[in-house]
C-alpha cells in the first residue's frame, strides 16, 4: 500500500505516534513548523530534525501525494485547480479572491452518493472518502502555488463546498478541520471556515456538540418537502421535519447564526409564494439565507438559471418578511464554475 501524507495528522495524533517510537513532544512542534510554516515538502528538507525521527517519518509517511493535473485561471483571478490523487482520481478544489481574503474550496470525497437533481457532483457516484491528508493536501497545494508566485498571499478562508457530501466523511473532515484550524499550523481562524452539508441531520447533532466554532451551511433550496425532495432526494430519507430540529440544535449549541443556502432555479423554486414560504419556514430562527445563483450543468438542462429581476424580487420578499439574506457572487464563470463541472468533463 502507497503511504499516506503526514498532513492528515493532528498535532496530537503525530505527537503521540512519534512518543511511542521514543520521540518527544519538541519533535513533532518542529515537523510541524517546517510543514506549516517553512513549507518545505520533503523530509530531508527538514535539516534540524532529529535524523532518527526524519527516517522512521520517511519510513512510514509521505508529504505529497496529490499531482497537479490541470490549473485554469479566471479572468477575475478564481483559480480552479485538478489535481490526480495517488489512485488516479481526479478531484478538484478552487481558489477565490474576494475583498476579505483568499478562500479555497475543498473537495470531501471522490464524487458524491447523495445525487441533488441540479449537481454536476454527483452525477458521477463515489469511488471513495478523501483522507484527512488530502483534504489538507489541497489546501497546502494551494499555498505552496501562492508561495511561489511570491506575492506573500496566505490562503484565508475555507469552504467545504467542493465535490462530495462532508458529513458523509465525517471523521476525516473533522481532523482536516482540528489540522487546519491549529494555532501551530496553517491557524486558519474557525469563523473563517464554513462547511456545507445537504442536511445529514444526525451528523448536524454531532458536529454541534464538537463545539469547533466553525460555521455551518445547509443546503435547503426549498421550503416544503413537497419540492425539496422533487430536487434533492435525500429529502425522503431525512424531511423538514428531521432537518429544522437538527438545525434549532446547532443555532443552540454554538450561539451562531446558520447560513442557509437556496439556489434558484427558474419556474421551479424562484416564484414569491416560495420566497414567503421560506420566510415562514425561517420564522425568527437565527439564520443567514445565501441565494445563489444557478450554474448551468449540460446534463441538468430541466434547470435554468432564475432571471435577475426574480432573484432581486425574491431577495425583497425575504427582506420584507425580516429574513436576512443575501445573493451569492459568482467567481470565475468563464471556467466552468460549479463544484464538479471541470472534473464531470475530465472524466467524459
Ligand atoms: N454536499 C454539500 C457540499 C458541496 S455542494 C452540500 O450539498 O451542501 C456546495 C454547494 O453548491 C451546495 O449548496 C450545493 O447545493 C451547491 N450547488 C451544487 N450544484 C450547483 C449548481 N449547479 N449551481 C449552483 N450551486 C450548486
Ligand atoms: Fe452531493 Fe452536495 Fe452535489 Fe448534493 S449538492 S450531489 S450533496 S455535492
């Protein structure tokens, strides 16, 4: 079997394992800092390291295992990043400038079962969960591109919103994030990270008792079940009913508000009477509603794109029914922008 990266430890994880093969606490703080801070990508780089503690790494761990397979660059800068992983799969992850930051959006697993009607994603079923390492591996590829552009830019933000359900690889996200959020590590702050799920309510009860203080987004698109489960199957399984609890425990638990996020799709979901059933939905509930605009997918073609004067039309109805809410802005439409599409077309 290949070895697996080092990034997919948490610093206890690798300090433990180096402890049980005589290595203290001080070595895995200074392989941390050369993977995190001095960004070196292999071990012999790591030049004050104990030589014992380097080979039994070496040994056992690799740094990189994901390769560069194609990189497309927007006009607006958003820069969409293919990466091979060491199987062969194809996954992809995204960077986006916007005012705030740098935010990198991540992929959780090599296509995804839950099969929404409007997602380029699951179209192609999963092969498998990414490990924690090469969720990580993502976000230091990126970085490592940004080091060498040499602008001194720090990758920011995260969003799980890339290919693959993360609550369907729950425990491997969960380290990703402890890895990322680590003040020895990259120290990415937590209200910088939001994670996206379809609605998988018993993982929502979990990630709310682990109290990461990151933020949480659930993809709703619809106010009854009627039409929720007409576009997004996993309805069935877990209905409003299951979900709004779910979502009233994590409101509860973090003392945050909760993005909910609404795609529009034309004729389907967009008309006012749905934006007022989503406000009655809502009632005072603590939440943030994310309208986004519809990314056409070619093997979707049932779904259009809703106007701009029915979004902006249905962003009012929210307001005046005291929903907070806001309209999503696209980045890098001219590379095949949504989650999934550059890979869906790779595969083909
Ligand atoms: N599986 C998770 C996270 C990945 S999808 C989830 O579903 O939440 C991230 C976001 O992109 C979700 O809100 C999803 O509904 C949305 N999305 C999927 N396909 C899209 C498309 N064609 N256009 C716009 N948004 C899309
Ligand atoms: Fe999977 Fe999310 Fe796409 Fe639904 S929207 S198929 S859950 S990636």
């Amino acid at each position: 079997m290949s070895k697996t990266s080092i990034y997919g430890l948490t610093f206890e994880q690798l300090s433990a394992w180096l402890l049980e093969r005589g290595h203290k606490k001080g070595r895995a703080s200074q392989v941390w800092e050369w993977l995190y801070r001095k960004r070196v990508t292999t071990f012999t780089d790591m030049v004050d390291v104990n030589l014992d503690c380097l080979k039994v790494l070496s040994e056992n761990f690799t740094i990189q295992t994901l390769t560069e397979h194609t990189k497309q660059e927007s006009a607006d800068g958003t820069i969409k990043f293919l990466f091979a992983l060491a199987d062969g799969d194809l996954i992809e992850t995204v960077l986006m400038r916007h005012k705030y930051g740098l935010s990198v959006c991540v992929t959780t697993q090599v296509g995804c079962n839950i099969g929404c009607s409007f997602c380029a994603s699951g179209l192609l079923k999963k092969d498998r969960d990414l490990s924690s390492g090469e969720i990580v591996e993502q976000i230091m590829n990126v970085q490592l591109h940004l080091d060498e552009v040499g602008k001194g830019e720090r990758v920011s933000h995260i969003v799980v919103m890339g290919i693959g359900e993360p609550f369907d690889n729950f425990e491997n996200m969960v380290d990703f994030l402890e890895i990322v959020k680590d003040q020895k590590g990259l120290e990415i702050g937590p209200r910088h990270i939001t994670v996206s799920t379809s609605g998988l309510a018993q993982k929502i009860y979990e990630f709310a008792d682990l109290k990461l203080q990151v933020n949480l987004a659930i993809s709703l698109h619809a106010p009854n079940n009627e039409l929720r489960t007409r576009i997004m199957k996993i309805n069935r399984a877990i209905p409003l009913e299951k979900l709004m609890p779910a979502i009233d425990y994590y409101i509860e638990k973090s003392n945050r508000r909760i993005t909910l996020e609404y795609i529009l799709l034309k004729d389907v979901n967009d008309q006012k009477e749905h934006a007022e059933e989503l406000a009655e939905l809502i009632g005072d509930r603590r939440a943030y509603v994310n309208l986004i605009p519809y990314n056409p997918v070619d093997e979707h073609s049932q779904y259009q794109r809703s106007e701009e004067k029915t979004v902006l039309a249905f962003y009012d109805t929210l307001k005046k029914n005291g929903i907070t809410c806001g309209i999503r802005i696209e980045h890098g439409t001219d590379i095949d922008a949504a989650c999934g599409q550059l890979r869906s077309k790779q595969m083909k």
